[in-house]
C-alpha cells in the first residue's frame, strides 16, 4: 500500500512506525505550520469484529486523552476520518522512544531510571486522577526528547502485531509489560498501570525484562506465576532500597501493590534522595540555612586561599608521639566546615575559586588518613557524575563535555568517566 500524500488537511511528509493493526506518519500542519504525527488504523480492518473494536478503542482514545494537558503526555489535536480511514493528530515528539534506546543498548544508571519512571508515574497520578487507565505502559510508548523530557504515548495500535494480542477477553497489549489481571482478560484499573511501570523500571535497572518466554503463552504464564529475580542481584549497583519497590510493584495481588502513582513515585525519589528527618517539611528553616551555608562558604573564600597557598608551602608537621597539633586540628575542623558549605550549595570542583573538592584534599595534606575528608570526597564524585549523567539524559552535550573536561583532570582514575563518554559518543 502506497504512502498517501494527505490525510485531511495534513500533509504526509514520512513513516514513523507501522504494524499489522495500523500506521503512524509524520504530517504537517499547513494552517500553523507546525509538524504533527497522524496515527491511522488500516481500513481493511474495519469489517472485522476486531477491527471495529480497535477503532472503538481509537476513538475512545482520541476523546479521553484529546481533554489531557500535562507535561509529561503527547498532546492529542484532533479525530477525524478521511476516505474511510480513521485518524487522529497529535503532538510530534523530537527524540527518540525507550525501546528503541533500550534496543540499541543504552544504560540507565538508577538515578536515571528514576527521572524516568518519575516522570510516567507524574502522568498516570494526572491521568488515573481523572479516571483514565493506560493499559498499555512499556518503553514504546515512553519517549526522551532531546533537551530530556519524557513523554507518555499510546502507539499501540501502530505497533502491536498479531503476537502481541492476548488470547482472552479483547485486551490488547504486549505480554511482557500487562499485569496478572490483564493476562486472565480480567477489568483493569490503575493498578495495572502501576504494575506495567514496575516491569519497565526493572528493565531500566536491570537491562533485562523480569518476564520473558519463548511465546506469548509463556510470558502470560511467567507474569502471572514467577517472580523475578530482585534488581540487586542481577546489577549489583543498583541501591537495595529498590528491591522492596520492585517487588511491591509486581506483587500479583493488585492490594498488595502501591495503590497510587504519587505512592509509588515517592517511595523512587526517596530510594535515590533520601531526606533528613525534620527538614523536609520545614522549608523556612531549609530556606535559613541555605542562605547561612552560601554566606559561609563566600566569607571563607578568603581565609580558604590563605590556607591552600600556607599548606602548598609548608608540610604538615606532627607533634612528637605522631599527634596533630590543636591548632592542626582546629584548622582541620574550619577546613571541613569551608567543605561541607561548598558541598551544600553546589559547588563540587568550580575552577572559578575554592570549592568542597579542594577543601577536602586540603584536609588530606595535613591528615590523609581523615575519614571526614575520605568520606566527602567521595561524596563530591559521587554527586558530580550524578549531575553529569543528569546532563546527559537531557541531551545538554556540551555541560557533559565540560563536566568531562574537569574529571579526567580531577579524577583521571574513575571507571565512570568512560561511561560518561561513551554516552556522549551516543548521542
């Protein structure tokens, strides 16, 4: 079948994605010039019972989520039909969707998986809210921008083949990602959504899907029976707090699961950021402190260079039975508190002056054994490469770019930094 010219008003400029149920094309919109996708449902099908409940299920998805105005959802435009084949506009998203980066081999560090799964999870609370289920959540129809936003969409009915098709009741979806109830052609509700979010977060962890087979009865069989190997033990990176989440996730019986999206998502941002008890719901003393904090560490610019070119100079002496001095371990204990401000607003290894990752190499001059100076030095790295992997999620090449610049300077020896590069040579 030949790609047509025009569908209404819109003018086909290229192929986006296809299947046996349907297409997908990028248009143009020539009345305000803006480029669109168009999803279609091929019109042979329309006779067929299954074809008249897929274009049910097209309609009912073009109204439902045509009234939807989130950050994190494709924008439906309009429905109509042309010829006899239905179809309906929506937003055109610039960047790439999840199974294909998946595909091609793409890690996600578990900070990264959370900004994303956060994201799905932000869209299904707006939308589970409003009394929408998904149905149909697995990284195809999850897209990465390229300045990083995420977006939730719905090309099933472009993509799906007849393997995907589950042989009871008429639920349509892909085995891997449908939840118990939708395998048994059970009713759905939110939970299943929450359920499908949990096999693609474990996929993001993991690098592997938790249920998997050799046929669609096989995988049906695995969702609805086995249970999957807890993320830790197949990625020994991934921080053990996310065991619990996965597992409460998948659990079989949805009241065993996480009830709503803003639970779930939650329980993620707290896996990565935990929060100190009693400041994080007290924003004016959080608000206090910051302002006392940058004061700090801009007042002891000053005292810091002093210190830096003083100990440059000079080499540490000790006491005669090996001891630091008092007035070693006073300067010690200002050198710490200078690291500790710089490290609390943000600055890890500014070369613009002093900052958390000199102060603490400071400390390790006069005492190299010190736990503190070890300890916050790992922190610096830790939330440096965090930021950089940030950066590069977003698409921001050239912050991941100076980012590298000072780590193979500052940390030449850390692993991470070839990860780093080889995700800017990706992209």
């Amino acid at each position: 079948m030949s790609q047509p010219q025009t569908l209404g008003k819109y003018q086909i400029q290229g192929l986006l994605g296809k299947g046996a149920m349907g297409v997908v094309y990028k248009g143009f919109d020539p009345n305000i010039a803006r480029p669109v996708a168009i999803k279609t449902i091929h019109a042979s099908l329309l006779d067929t019972e299954m074809g008249r409940e897929l274009l049910d299920r097209f309609r009912n998805e073009a109204q439902a989520v045509g009234r939807l105005n989130h950050a994190n959802i494709v924008s439906i435009y309009e429905f109509d039909q042309d010829k006899g084949t239905p179809y309906f506009v929506m937003e055109y998203v610039e960047g790439h969707d999840l199974k294909t980066l998946l595909k091609d081999g793409r890690k996600y560090s578990p900070e990264e998986a959370v900004h994303i799964v956060g994201a799905i999870l932000s869209a299904l609370d707006y939308t589970h809210k409003l009394g929408i289920v998904h149905r149909d959540i697995k990284p195809a129809n999850v897209f990465i921008t390229h300045n990083g936003q995420i977006k939730l969409a719905d090309f099933g009915i472009a993509r799906v083949d007849n393997a995907e098709l589950t042989q009871m009741g008429s639920v349509l979806g892909t085995p891997s990602y449908m939840s118990p109830e939708q395998c048994k052609g059970q009713p759905v509700d939110a939970r299943s959504d929450l359920f499908s979010t949990g096999v693609v977060l474990y996929e993001l962890l993991v690098g592997k899907k938790p249920f998997a087979g050799d046929n669609t009865h096989a995988i049906m069989h695995s969702v609805l029976s086995e249970e999957p190997d807890r993320p830790t033990a197949k990625n020994q990176s991934v921080p053990k707090a996310f065991d619990g989440i996965v597992k409460k996730a998948l659990a079989k019986d949805v009241s065993h699961r996480y009830q709503t999206a803003a639970a779930f998502r939650d329980e993620l941002q707290k896996a990565v950021a935990p929060t100190k008890a009693g400041k994080s719901n007290n924003l004016v003393l959080m608000a206090v402190v910051a302002v006392v904090v940058l004061a700090l560490a801009t007042g002891a610019g000053m005292w810091f260079k002093t210190q830096r070119d003083q100990q440059y100079a000079q080499p540490a002496t000790e006491t005669s039975d090996g001891k630091l001095s008092a007035e070693e371990r006073a300067k010690l204990e200002r050198l710490i508190n200078v690291a500790e401000a710089h490290f609390k607003v943000g600055r890890l290894v500014s070369p613009q002056g002093s900052n958390a990752f000199e102060a603490y190499q400071l400390v390790l001059q006069v005492d190299p054994q010190n736990s503190e100076a070890l300890e916050g030095i790992n922190r610096v790295k830790n939330r440096f490469f965090k930021r950089a992997q940030l950066l590069a999620l977003e698409g921001r090449r050239d912050d991941v770019e100076k980012h590298l610049e000072l780590a193979e300077r500052l940390f030449p020896n850390d692993d991470r930094i070839m990860l780093l590069r080889n995700r800017v040579n990706e992209q």
